[in-house]
C-alpha cells in the first residue's frame, strides 16, 4: 500500500511528505495546508470479502505474490477493478486537522549507550541522556502472524 500511495502521489520518506503511524492500519490521511485532510481507510466489509478470494490461501501458506499463478491473481485484481469506490474505501473529512510537515535537518546526536549517531528528531531520553530509540528500550507492538 506504501508504494502505491508514493507512486500514486510523489509524496515519498525521503522527501519528508509521508510518515508512518505504526499503528498496522490500512488508512491514509492526505493534508494540505490550504485545502485540509482527508482520511481514507479500506472498509472492513471489504477486506472481509477480498480475505475469501483464492489468493490469500496461496499468502496465507507464504507463496509470494509473484509465484502465484497468473489467472489467480488477475481475477483478484478483475474483482477490485470493477468495484464502486465506496465498497471498497471509507472516506472521512478531517476538520481542524493540522498539517505539520516534519522539518529536514542534518543535526545529529551521538547515543550514550551504543555510540552511534542519530539524527535529533529520534533521539530520546533515558536516565538523563541521549539515546537512539533502540536503545531507548522501546518495544514496538508485536506483530500477530
């Protein structure tokens, strides 16, 4: 989905223009300072529906998308394609949305624990000093198979 919004948007990581939440949803929120925000979410009765097709138990058996057969992925693809938008997306206006782009800069801090730099809008605190999330003791939510 990653690739797809940066493809779809030009918006990229390395430009600043997309951050990730981990929070393992499948949404999006595209803001404009001018204009405002969107939030776009696939519909659960969607996910549901698109879970039941063929393609997913090749997945589910940890077949990569390229090694399952063609004529089971273009009839996922043919389903989706011919779906109104709204099956599939859940749009939601974002009043009073704040659009705050992350400022790019260069500045840098050396972990007191592990002694490797890292740039200043990742370093953390821990006992008083500079750390690097890593070392910070920062356990992300762990991932359900």
């Amino acid at each position: 989905m990653m690739d797809g919004i940066q493809a779809a948007t030009g918006a990229t990581y390395g430009k600043l223009l997309l951050s990730r939440t981990f929070w393992g949803k499948l949404a999006a929120v595209f803001a404009h300072p001018e204009k405002g925000a969107v939030r776009y979410a696939l519909n659960a009765d969607f996910m549901d529906e698109m879970g039941k097709h063929e393609f997913f138990g090749y997945r589910k058996r940890g077949i990569e998308p390229s090694e399952i057969p063609a004529e089971i992925t273009d009839d996922l693809v043919a389903w989706i394609a011919g779906l109104p938008d709204e099956t599939v997306f859940k749009v939601e206006d974002m009043p009073g949305y704040v659009y705050a782009p992350v400022k790019g800069s260069f500045n840098k801090t050396k972990c007191s624990n592990c002694g490797e730099y890292v740039f200043d809008r990742y370093v953390r605190t821990k006992d008083g000093a500079p750390v690097c999330i890593p070392c910070s003791g920062y356990e992300p939510a762990p991932q359900r198979k």
